[in-house]
C-alpha cells in the first residue's frame, strides 16, 4: 500500500511540475471543446487552426460526429481560429484556457456595408484602379467567347480587341500572323509578346527564323493553352505600357490570365462540344475534257502545229497502252476534301478551404480536318495550387503541361518539289491534270509512268505533282510535341497590407519543349527508280529547349496621411537562361517506313544547338492625386548576350499622364449622365533584339577535306557593334462612359518610330571575302494610326430582355523614312521581264511598306498585226472599235513605220531583251509613256496590301436563361495579289486551270476577257492589276444561341448548373474577292516587300458546333 501511495504521489508532482512549467514558459499543451451554430446544432468537421502572431498555421484539428475537438498546441500564446462553411469565423485566444466552447454565427444575413474598394486592372506587373489606369490597354474576358470551338485562344480573339489584326487559315494545327498596331519590324519579331500569368512565354526557339514567315505550327503552339482555362485577356499596345517587358514587348504584349481555384465546397465542371466543319465551295476548275482540249490548243498555238502527247490525245490501249487512265474527269479537290469533325472534352475541378485553393483541369481535343489525313489529337492539363501559410506569405504553384499529336500532309522544299508539293494537299488538287484516274485497273492508286516522265513534250510540272489521294493517305508527316511549364511563386508582406504594403513577390519558372517530326514518301507513289531521292524517303526531326526564368519583385505602396495621395513604387530583376538543341537526319532508298538510322542513301545528318542569357532590371512609379491626375513612369535595362561588348544592355523608358476631366467641379453639370471622360498622353520606347545568336563571335563551318581530314573555314563577319532595334512611341487617348456606364468608348491615336531596323542577311560586296552580314541596322520605319472602341452594356433592357452590342475599328499605316542607299539597291533588284515575275515591291523612300507596282491590263488583242490589211478589221481598229497590237502615241492615233504598216506593239524589245511582238489573243498592257514597248517605265502604282481599317462588331440578345450572341469582323482596302488564280488562268504550264479560261481567245476577232492558251510561251500572266484584287470583306464570324437550364430544376438531380448551346461559325463572308479567303496575312518585307499573296491555303471552314456545360 505504502509503495502504491509513493507511486501515486511520484505521478502527481510530475503533473503538477508539467502545468506549472507550462504556464510559466508558454509551452504547448493539450486542449479540447466544442463546435455548435447559434442555434446549438454540433458543427460536423469544422476547422479548429492554431495561429501564431502572423496568422501563420502551426496546427490543426477537425471536429468529429458530436462537433468536439481535442488537439495538442503549441504555445498558449498564440490564438485559436474557428471556421465552418456558411458561419462567420471566430478568434480567440488560447492563454491558460483548456476547455473552448464556441458558437459560430451563420452568415447568410446580410447587412447594410459601405464598398469603398477601388476596382483594379492587373498590368502584367502590378494593380491598378481602372480609373487611374495611364496607357492604351484593352481588355477582354473570354466570357466573350463561350459557346465557340476555337482550338486556340487566338482564333477567338480575331475582331475583338482594336488594333489586334489575326490572319490564320484552315490548317489543322495551324497557327496565326498577329500584329498589334501593324508591322514594327522588317525581319525582327512583329508578333505580340505573350505572357501568361505574369511569365513571359517566348520559350520557343527564334534562331534563324524569320517571324514574318514563321509557319503555322510555330505559331499555333504559342496559344496551345486550352481556351477554357482563360480568364481574361489583356492586350497592351503602346510604348508605355510595354517598355517594362523590354525588347519582347515590341511587337505589343498578350497578358493572358488563367483561372484559379476558388475555396468553398469542391466542384466540378465538365463540357463537352462536338462541330462539323465543311470547306467552301473553291475555284471551280476545268474536267478532264475541258483541261485536254486546252492543252491541245495551247500547244498548237506556241508552234502551229499539232503535239504529239500520247496523254491528250485519246488514243487506243493498242496504241498507248495507258490510254484508259488519261480519258477521265476526276475532281481532285473533292477527291481530297471531307467533312471534318471535333470532339472536346473538358473537365475542371476547383474548390479550397480558408487557406488553400485548386484548381485541376484536363482537356482532350480530337480533330479531323476538311482535308484528307488531317488530324489533331491534343491533351492539355493546368494544376494550380495556392496555400496561404499566414496572412502575410502566400505559396503557389502551377503545372502546365499539354502534348500535341498532329498528322499534316506531305510538303517538302526541295526546289521544283517545292513548286508542285510544298504548297499543301490541296493546292496539289487544284493543279493536278483532271484527265487522270485516281486508280489504276487493279484497284491500287494510279501514278505516272516511265513513259510519261521520260517523255521531253510532257508537262514538267505535272511530272512532279503526286497522286494527292495517294499522297494522303500513303505519306507521312506527323509531329509530336510535349511542352511541359512548372512554376514556384512566393510572396510575403512585410506589414499587414492593410496599414501598409511593402511586398515581396518571387517566382521560378522552367519551359521545357520537345518536338520530334516524322515524314515518309513510299515508293508507291511513282516510277523513279529505287536509287531516286524519293524512293521510301525519311525525314526525321527532332529538337528541344529548356528556358529557366528567375524573378525578383518589390513593391511598396506607403500609407499617406493625406488619403488624397497615392503613390505605388515597383521594382524588378529578371534573369533567365535558355538552351535549346536539334538534330536532322534525311534517308532515302529505306526497306520500310522505319527511322532513317537503318542501311540507306544517307542525304543529311545534322544537328545544332543554341544558348542565351538575358538580365532585366525593371523600375515602375505610380502616382494618383485624387485619382483625377496621374502619373506612371516606367524604366527598364536590359541586358542580353546576342549582342557585343558595349552593346549588350538596352534602356527603354516610358512615361503616361491620365487627366480624370470628369470628375473635376467644372464637369458637375454632367454628373447625371456622363460618368468617365479622361485624356490618356503617353511616351515610351521598346525594342528587339536579333533572332540570332553568337552574332559577336567568329564561327567556323565544315569546308571539304584537306589531306584526307576534314576541313573548316571562317564563316561569319563578327558582328560587335549591331545595335538594339527601338520603336518610340507616342500615344494619345481618350475615355468616355456615359449612363451609368451604360456606354463606354476609348480613343487612341498614335505615332511609333521605328529606328535602327535589324535586317536579316545584308548583302554586302565580295571583296570582304562575304557575301552578306548575318544581321545589319539600317533604316527608319514610322508607324501612325488610330483606334476606337464601343460598348453598350444592356443599352435595351425590357423586362427579361436586354441587348449588348460592341464595335471597334482600327487603322494603322507605314512609311519608310530612312535606309541605307546600298541596302535600298539591295531591295530594288532590276526588274524580271519573265513570263512567271513577281510583282515588284519597292522599298521608297516616304512611301508605304507593302505597296504594289505592275502593268495595267486592258484586255486581250482580238486581230493579228497582218490582219491590218483586211478592210474590214482596217476600218475597226482605226476607229477603236477592234484591238490589235499595234503602237499608238498620245493621242491614240496609229504609229506607222516607214514601209507603211503599223508599227506592232513590243515587249521588253532592246539589245539584251524579250523582243516578243504581241499577236492576236496576247493581253493587252497600257503603253504608258506611248513608245511601243512594253517594259519597265510602264509600270504603275496598283494599290497597297496594308488595309486602311479592320475591326469587328457583336450584338448580344438575353431573354431569361436564352442568349445569342452574334458578331462580325471585317477588313477594308487591302490589296491582295491573287496568286493562285493567277496560276489558274495562265494556260501556260500544264497544270490545270479555273473554268474562267473558258472564256479564252481561239480565234481572230474574238472579243474575250481571257486571253488565248500559250504552252510556256508569250506573257499573257504578267505582274498587273488583273491579278490584284481588292480583298476587303465583311464576315459573319459566328451565330451563338445559349440556354441555361432553371436551376431549381437542376437541384433535384444533383445537378449546380447545365447549359447548352449551338454555334454557326464562318456563316457568310461578303466580298468581291475572287479567292478562296479574303483574309490574307501582309507579306514579310524581306522577300516580298510586304505584299500580301494569296497561294490557296486551306481556307476556314464552315462550322457548325453543338455543346454542353455541366457544374456537380
């Protein structure tokens, strides 16, 4: 008993020492309670969190069945906090308590608050209150776009933001040319910096790619973050805005937000939209009988006299023995066209609690195209996770990740390959002679012969056009891509935000791509013999890049006493890195469609690799007094390893000013119905830098063989002091909102000077032992437009009906101010009196980029110059009323020679030249300076392919839970070279031609439009205004109707919300254009001078989209 009571007094010292240090160090404990409503009801798995003094979280409990808790603290100096769904939160303190129980109050009743916030606009960088907000920037929520298939972002936002012009066309996969604010750059990047969640995402490759010709996939992957995930999209557009991006915001910036989660109970979205898409009805083209007689007709007229072609000529088997395959009528474009479909399913779930939120989403898109073996498989997953550890330190995290499956057709660019198969399936159907069968006898596809492709009379270019069918569906080209964005972000508030900000905002990111490229052409595809480059030829591509960006951000907004003060300082240092590496391996002669690594005829094995680093230092002031005037200063340096010594850092400011007139006392006679008036004046400068690297070093490349070892050889000038590109610019808005912001408008115009232009591969004389600089600074570029932008916000609401409506419209033009005389030479090359010339673009002095020159066509001759002598036709063309090629002056009389006949009309006639006399059915181009040749001073202005404005325009109808929305865009006064009718109307190459040629010239005295068939002879298909067109257009984008089911409903199926919705895409497009698509990109200035030509891409189909949104 005695050692039971010892035991027993021994346990209760212990005790007693442990509560008494307990309460003397403040150390943990062990406490418990209970959980109940106002009304005594237990709280079932409530939040019991134990917080320190910066509200950070050191521990927690759940309360069970009966709402109790018990949990173990760690100091009884901190506070207990008490949180249930739908009740106000409750704090206490801990002190020498041991028992809590709490009550919590529901929250649901609402009381009478005063909202004093100011509503915000996030800058990429920072938030500011709209109404303080100093730069030109549009903003748009993807609201706008809900009920569209779009697969990419960008294919959305073609219309919607003024300034924002978007060229795509109907490729699966294939991206788009963005240009805000036009063109800003000759060979440097044009396209808009694209940042998401405050990342700038240039992580794909730019080494020696010229972006004004970046193809489709390049472009595409820029926007494949699925469209659902979007919150909002911001659009900045002057120099102000986007100097704090440096030299990637040049071109404008995209500030694209995605969603996050919101805390509350979990939910779950999921929507699923299926389309069907049909290609337009393109050029109508000639059948095989059609097509035969012409080229029969064409060859005769180069020489007179019959040719001997086994394939036109309708013979026996006896007699050729592949007659049966040149005899039929076969419509390649619908041979290779098909009705194409998408399947897109998406699933997002989000929810969180007091201090941390999700959001998990995963998309899978299937598309099959309006083209034969067109296909696109693409995943896409987001994971953001946001954990609150205090009041003061905020961790998040995100995930992008999405892989792309894409099967494209064949194309190389393999010199006249590329002519005949580098412009897509469909361009291969449009030329390819529609005499020929698909299929021979046996049921296999049809390819020419031997006999045909050693045949010298045969059409050449006919002889490299494939079996498109065939090429469809026997061909490979496939590209898989996997892209992979992890991100690490941290902030932490010195203070309580609430008194004042100072914040400290930190983030790593890692971009990480792989690409690998499969093409294969079979040998079932042609006769070539087994050792032709074409035979089962591989062409494997594979490339990947990793960029690691690194963030600093400080920013501090200090409390005045004066509350009419507001000021917001913002600092940043940006580091990042980029490495990125390739290899190609071309093989032909292969057993099987396998990799080109196995025995083979090896063309090309190669690889390449690529680094760059890059520092920003970036500095922001933000100033408001009264928020009616503001100031915003911005300062960037910027620090890159493209460039040399004493070259490597780049500065670029910017300043804005805002004058809030409407709120000043002056304007209070308008308090009742104009809400906002605001001038916005603002400078800036940004930049870009060469998308080339290792520019400043000297570079060695392979040179043959010396004494049996490999040799090498200089290769480059070193380039040590190119400078930064600089655009400057200056901007003036204005805001209005009127009725309770019923109406709402901004107005800006402005004025961008582009200077020290990069000019991509400079020629230069040979006697430097070069040929041309790799890149070169040369030349002053202006830019000027302007822009407005027009809501109603439910400007008609009666009853449960209302209407929206939005307009903007945008111009923008360029001119060349100054260019080095050598570089000008350069571009202004003498001009081509070839049968196939471009059209000339010159680069002038004061004059637009992307203007037109050529002759003026003015018909077809309808008599021969010998024809003279007959009275009748005599009689007709001195009076005017017949053409005949013969030389007229400037009052239109006949030029006679001194033997007395007419003196014929010349083309390109001197020492060196043409010397081709015009006959009857040639085109008729105006003699301009009336000397009876045809040459270059007959050359005249034919328009620009810059428009002089674009924009779009929607109407929104909501009655109850039904809404359609329509909307429009449109673009007017460009000129477009219609390249592809040119080819299809030129009767000159053997590939087949439009039926307008119907209406060709045969005979003497014909009075046609079109001018006679010529077989690679004569210059009926000159550069000249029959062939430019006016491309502008107004199109019926899209037609939306959205009906959202009753939500009580849905209640009793367990069901939070359900929409359905149906949408008509590319309804109707009015134009007078003559092509497949009026909208046709602007040329790039390296190669084209900035002329638009349109060579047949896949135009947009026509969709029609049922879908459905369900929220558990």
């Amino acid at each position: 008993m005695m050692k039971r009571r010892i035991i027993y007094i021994f346990l209760l010292e212990i005790v007693l020492c442990s509560q008494s240090l307990w309460a003397q160090t403040g150390d943990g404990g062990t406490i418990r309670g209970k959980l109940v409503s106002d009304s005594g009801e237990e709280l079932i798995s409530a939040a019991v969190l134990e917080i320190d003094k910066t509200d950070r979280v050191v521990s927690h409990a759940l309360t069970d069945m009966n709402g109790q808790f018990s949990m173990q603290i760690k100091s009884t100096k901190n506070r207990l906090k008490f949180s249930y769904l739908g009740f106000n939160q409750r704090i206490v303190d801990i002190g020498t308590q041991s028992v809590f129980n709490i009550a919590l109050k529901e929250s649901n009743i609402l009381k009478e608050v005063v909202i004093t916030a100011k509503k915000t606009s996030s800058t990429g960088t920072m938030d500011i209150p709209v109404n303080e907000i100093s730069f030109a920037m549009q903003k748009i929520n993807t609201k706008e776009f809900e009920g569209l298939q779009v697969s990419s972002i960008d294919d959305a936002l073609q219309g919607q933001i003024a300034g924002l012009d978007i060229v795509g066309n109907g490729n699966i996969g294939g991206g788009t040319t963005m240009r805000i604010r036009g063109t800003a750059s000759i060979t440097g990047s044009a396209n808009p910096l694209i940042v998401i969640n405050g990342i700038p995402r240039d992580d794909i490759s730019t080494d020696n790619v010229d972006f004004s010709t970046m193809n489709d996939q390049q472009l595409g992957d820029l926007l494949s973050v699925h469209p659902d995930d979007i919150l909002e999209i911001t659009v900045l557009k002057d120099a102000a805005s986007t100097a704090v991006w440096g030299s990637k915001g040049a071109g404008g910036v995209l500030l694209i937000t995605l969603k996050k989660g919101i805390p509350g109970t979990t939910r779950i979205n999921y929507t699923y939209k299926m389309s069907l898409k049909q290609q337009p009805e393109g050029l109508k083209m000639l059948n095989g009988d059609s097509y035969t007689m012409m080229m029969k007709e064409a060859m005769f007229n180069r020489e007179l006299q019959a040719s001997s072609i086994p394939e036109f000529d309708y013979l026996t088997e006896a007699q050729f023995s592949e007659s049966r395959y040149f005899s039929g009528n076969t419509d390649w474009r619908k041979a290779v066209t098909q009705t194409g479909i998408t399947h897109d399913h998406y699933v997002a779930i989000s929810g969180g609690g007091d201090k941390a939120s999700f959001r998990i989403t995963g998309g899978y898109l299937k598309e099959t195209g309006t083209v034969l073996q067109q296909g696109l498989q693409r995943f896409t997953s987001n994971v953001v996770l946001d954990y609150n550890i205090s009041s003061r330190i905020r961790f998040g995290s995100e995930f992008l990740f999405t892989y792309a499956d894409q099967d494209h057709n064949w194309s190389d660019g393999r010199g006249d390959h590329d002519y005949a198969n580098g412009k897509g399936l469909l361009d291969i159907a449009y030329k390819k002679m529609p005499n020929l069968s698909i299929y021979d006898k046996n049921g296999d596809y049809y390819y020419l012969q031997r006999q045909s492709l050693d045949n010298g009379n045969f059409p050449d270019l006919q002889k490299w056009l494939r079996n498109p069918v065939a090429l469809a569906n026997l061909a490979t080209n496939q590209l898989k891509s996997h892209k992979i964005s992890p991100l690490l972000r941290v902030q932490y508030d010195f203070f309580d935000p609430d008194e004042q900000m100072l914040r400290l905002k930190s983030y790593v990111s890692f971009n990480m791509n792989n690409d690998n490229a499969h093409k294969f052409l079979p040998k079932e595809l042609f006769a070539n013999d087994w050792d032709s480059s074409d035979v089962n030829r591989a062409d494997d591509h594979s490339s990947e890049s990793v960029s690691v960006k690194a963030n600093v951000d400080l920013q501090w907004k200090p409390k005045f006493t004066n509350e009419d003060h507001s000021l917001t300082l913002f600092g940043s240092f940006n580091a990042e890195t980029s490495n990125s590496s390739s290899e190609d391996i071309i093989a032909y002669g292969l057993p099987s469609p396998l990799s080109p690594s196995v025995p083979s005829y090896w063309e090309k094995v190669g690889s390449g690799i690529g680094q760059s680093r890059a520092l920003k230092v970036a500095g922001q002031v933000h100033y408001s007094y009264q928020s009616k005037y503001i100031a915003y200063f911005t300062l960037t340096r910027e620090g890159s390893t493209k460039f040399g010594p004493g070259r490597k850092f780049g500065n670029f400011p910017g300043i804005s000013l805002r004058w809030n007139i409407g709120d000043e006392p002056f304007m209070d006679f308008s308090n009742k119905w104009l809400d906002m008036f605001s001038l916005r004046p603002s400078w800036g400068i940004s930049g870009n830098a060469p998308g080339k690297n290792y520019l400043h070093y000297s570079q060695y490349a392979p040179n043959g063989a010396y004494a049996s070892a490999g040799a090498i050889r200089p290769d480059n000038l070193r380039l040590t002091n190119l400078r930064w590109e600089k655009t400057t610019g200056l901007n003036l808005g204005a805001d209005l909102a009127f009725l309770d912001y019923t109406y709402t408008a901004d107005f800006n115009i402005y004025h961008n000077r582009n200077s020290d232009l990069l000019l991509d591969d400079a020629l230069i004389p040979t006697s430097s032992g070069y040929d041309k600089l790799a890149v070169r600074n040369t030349g002053v570029m202006d830019n000027d437009g302007w822009e407005v932008n027009v809501q109603g916000n439910k400007f008609i609401k009666v009853g449960n009906f209302s209407m929206d409506f939005s307009f903007n419209i945008a111009n923008t033009f360029n001119t060349l101010r100054r260019m080095d005389a050598d570089i000008l030479e350069q571009f202004n090359q003498p001009v081509s009196y070839n049968r196939d010339a471009k059209y000339i673009g010159r680069a002038e002095l004061g004059l637009s980029y992307g203007s037109i020159y050529g002759y003026r066509y003015k018909g077809v001759y309808q008599y021969n110059v010998e024809s003279y002598s007959i009275p009748d036709v005599k009689e007709k063309v001195d009076a005017g009323k017949a053409t005949m090629p013969v030389a007229r002056n400037a009052k239109g009389d006949i030029i006679f020679q001194s033997n007395g006949l007419p003196l014929p009309m010349m083309y390109n006639q001197g020492k060196d030249g043409k010397n081709y006399p015009f006959q009857g059915g040639d085109a008729i181009y105006e003699d301009i300076n009336k000397d009876g040749n045809i040459d270059e001073l007959d050359m005249v202005y034919l328009g620009n392919s810059n428009p002089l404005f674009n924009g779009g325009f929607s109407f929104t109808f909501q009655w109850k839970q039904l809404s359609m929305k329509t909307f429009f865009n449109y673009r007017v006064g460009n000129q477009v070279v219609n390249q592809a009718r040119r080819y299809a109307e030129n009767m000159d190459g053997g590939n087949n031609q439009s039926i307008a040629v119907d209406w060709r010239w045969r005979t003497e005295g014909d009075e046609r439009p079109i001018p006679r068939a010529l077989y690679q002879d004569g210059y009926n298909w000159l550069p000249s205004d029959r062939f430019v067109e006016d491309a502008s257009f107004l199109r019926f984008k899209y037609l939306t109707f959205n009906y959202a089911l009753p939500s009580a409903l849905l209640k009793k199926v367990f069901i939070r919300q359900l929409s359905v919705y149906m949408t008509f895409t590319n309804i109707l497009c009015f134009t007078k254009y003559q092509g497949l698509d009026p909208e046709v990109g602007v040329g790039d200035f390296h190669n084209n001078r900035g002329i638009s030509y349109d060579t047949m891409t896949t135009p947009r189909s026509i969709d029609i989209m049922f879908g459905l949104n369900a929220g558990f």
